[in-house]
C-alpha cells in the first residue's frame, strides 16, 4: 500500500499540522491537501494542488483540509478530483479520517528543525482576512501540551524548535491564569535545556509581552528574528484594515529590540493596494521597509476574500496593485541584499540542512562545508554574496 502524502501550502502552521497528519496516516493510501485561502491566488494553488495530486495518484483517497476547505467549501467539494472535505477544526483527529482513534506516533525520521503548534485561531476581526471562518476563535494548548508534542521532535534530533499559531503572540489568553507567550517560551527553554535554538513564527507586535521581549531581545538560544505582522506603513490604512497598531508602535519596538540586539533581523507581512490605497499611502508602505530594515518580507497583493468587509471598500484596480508589490518586493530584495552583504566575513553558527546549505540565527542562507551531515550546528565565515546566498 502507498504511503499517505500531505501536501502543503500556505503558513507555518500548515506545515506543522501536516508533519501530523501524515504521521496520523501512515499506511494508508491517501493524499491530503492541507490548503490555505488568505488571497486568491492560495486559492487558485490550492485548487491546482488538488488536480495535480490526482493526476500523480489516480487510486489514492484524495482530501481536502485547512482553510479554503472552510472559505470555499462548495468549491472543492464539487471538484471531481475531491474525494472529501475534512473539516478545519477537526483535522488533528483520527476520526476524521474515517481511521481508528489512536495517539501520535513520534515522528521516525530525525529533524533539522521542528515545528510545534501551541495556538490555533484568531479573535480579532482585520477587514482583509479570512482566517477567522477558516480557524474559528483562539485556542492555546497547555504548557504541558506543548512540552509534550515538543519531546518526540527533540528526541528525534531537532535542533530547533519553531513556534507557530494563527495568532502566535495571543498565545494564553484562554487559559488559566492567562499566562502570556513569554511565560510558554521561558518554560519551553527550561524543559528542553539542551536545545540549541527556539524560533519564533509571525508576532503581533502590540501582543509582546515584557517577558517575551527581554526573551527576543537577551536569550542567545532564543533567535534573533522577529517576523511582525504589520501589513502596512500608513496609519489611515491600518486603521482602515482594522489593525491595533500604528506605524510609531512598530517603529518604537523594532528599535528596542535592534538597541539591545542589534544583530536581529526583521520580517514583515505587507498588503500592496489595499482598498482606498492612494499614492501617498503607498509610498509610506515602501518607506517602512527600509525605517524597520525589513530583510524577511511576505508581500501579498490584497485581493477580495468573500463576506470581509475590505471587499465592500472601494478597491484599487488591479494593474496597480500588481505593480505596488513588485516595488515592495524590489525594496526588500534591496534591503535584504544590503543585510546579507554585511554578514560577509562574519561568523555564523548555521543549521545545517539537506542540499549543502543551512540557516543562520537570523534565517540568512549559508552554504555549509561539504560533507557535513543535516542537522549539525556548524560555524561558517561567508567569504561572498552569490545570488542571495552566503558562501
């Protein structure tokens, strides 16, 4: 019998998710589509994954989870290639699957990196996004869920631990006590005191708690990159999109952490076109990204996600938005060529991976010495910059 497949898009959580899914599935014949639905295009993926899974394993079950199996149900399920629809919330129980309830098997093969669910959902309402009909309300698991779905990753040799969640830094607030995301980082660093890395997925920036910002900004085994969900430069529009923050917050917290840290290194989500965008609202957007030195930027031309109510605004045409991104994404490959050039002659401690390349503590990619195995910790001084890559 086949090995079951899961294939993949979207966010950090997906991918996590699925490492369990698949480890839920073993032995059977199926393939799973663990799909995303933040813009249309994580659509249109989603819909192309489906038909190309089903042309490669024409026998196999095929399955669709994760968000857009929420957002555009009716659309997959009257997909021919679609033997069923697992439902969003419930994709971690064997039931689901139509297989007997069982625990999860530790995970066999050994991992450069592990990445480990601790929150699930999102209680905010941004006037972009889907994500709350996809994931439904926040949900955190325990300290002690978290340990204990951490262990088998650190027993099976990761080096790393990655913390992801829909909304990461919300991380407690449902618990409890309502411990914050500091307190689960400080305990995770505790439990696993040999673990070489901790790295954080996407942060809210206003949900930092203190605990958690000393973390980021003075724990060496805590990694120094932070990815801020920001989505935009300009005040109007993030008021407009419904965000928390303003621009002054962003800019306040990425220059504590720089003060204190100053070899961290900063992602960022940006939104190109958002409804109502004027030139001038643009122009600020591109501006952040050299005011917080972005070198890690995801940027999403906006598109309408049905029942929001940025689909509602007044939208900016499309050949627009296309073009506002490309000079978006033009700033940060500028802004990160500038970065990776300065880590030329410096040494690094790379996280070795499959390939022949590897992961600094900022997330630059390094080519490693051949012959050392995936999985090692090794120190490397990039000589030269080539084609985004450290050598």
């Amino acid at each position: 019998m086949s090995e079951p497949q899961v294939i993949s898009l979207g966010c950090r959580l997906n991918l996590a998710e699925s490492e369990r899914i698949g480890a839920l599935l073993t032995g059977e014949d199926v393939v799973v589509i663990n799909s995303c639905a933040v813009t249309n295009e994580a659509v249109r993926q989603t819909r192309q994954a489906i038909r190309r899974a089903r042309a490669a394993r024409p026998l196999a079950r095929l399955l669709v989870t994760g968000c857009a199996a929420e957002v555009e149900r009716e659309q997959l399920a009257a997909m021919p290639e679609v033997d069923g629809l697992i439902a969003n919330a419930a994709k971690l129980d064997a039931r689901s699957w139509n297989i007997a309830p069982r625990p999860f098997p530790a995970l066999a093969r050994a991992h450069t990196r592990g990445f480990v669910m601790v929150q699930n959902g999102c209680d905010h309402a941004c006037t972009f996004c889907v994500i709350p009909q996809g994931r439904g309300p926040s949900r955190s698991l325990s300290v002690a869920q978290v340990v204990a779905q951490a262990e088998p990753l650190v027993a099976g040799g990761a080096q790393e631990l990655v913390l992801t969640g829909v909304d990461l830094t919300s991380w407690g607030h449902d618990l409890p006590n309502a411990p914050r995301l500091g307190d689960l980082v400080a305990a995770l660093l505790a439990a696993f005191p040999r673990l070489p890395r901790l790295r954080l997925s996407s942060l809210d920036g206003v949900e930092i708690d203190p605990l958690l910002l000393d973390l980021i900004a003075g724990e060496a085994r805590v990694m120094p990159h932070v990815h801020l969900s920001l989505q935009h430069g300009h005040d109007l529009i993030l008021k407009r999109m419904k965000r928390r923050h303003t621009r002054a917050d962003a800019l306040q917290l990425v220059q504590h952490l720089k003060a204190r840290r100053p070899d961290i290194a900063v992602g960022a989500d940006l939104i190109a076109g958002f409804p109502t965008e004027t030139e001038e609202h643009h122009t600020a957007n591109l501006a952040i990204i050299a005011e917080l030195g972005v070198v890690h930027g995801h940027v999403f031309p906006y598109s309408p996600r049905p029942g929001t109510p940025a689909a509602r605004m007044p939208q900016v045409d499309g050949r627009t938005i296309r073009a506002r991104a490309a000079e978006l994404r033009a700033a940060v490959t500028r802004q990160r060529g500038a970065w990776l050039q300065s880590l030329v002659g410096t040494p690094l401690e790379v996280l070795t991976e499959r390939g022949g390349t590897g992961y600094a503590p900022g997330y630059a990619r390094v080519v490693v010495p051949a012959g050392v195995p995936a999985g090692t910790i090794v120190s490397v001084t990039p000589t030269h910059l080539n084609e985004g890559l450290l050598q």
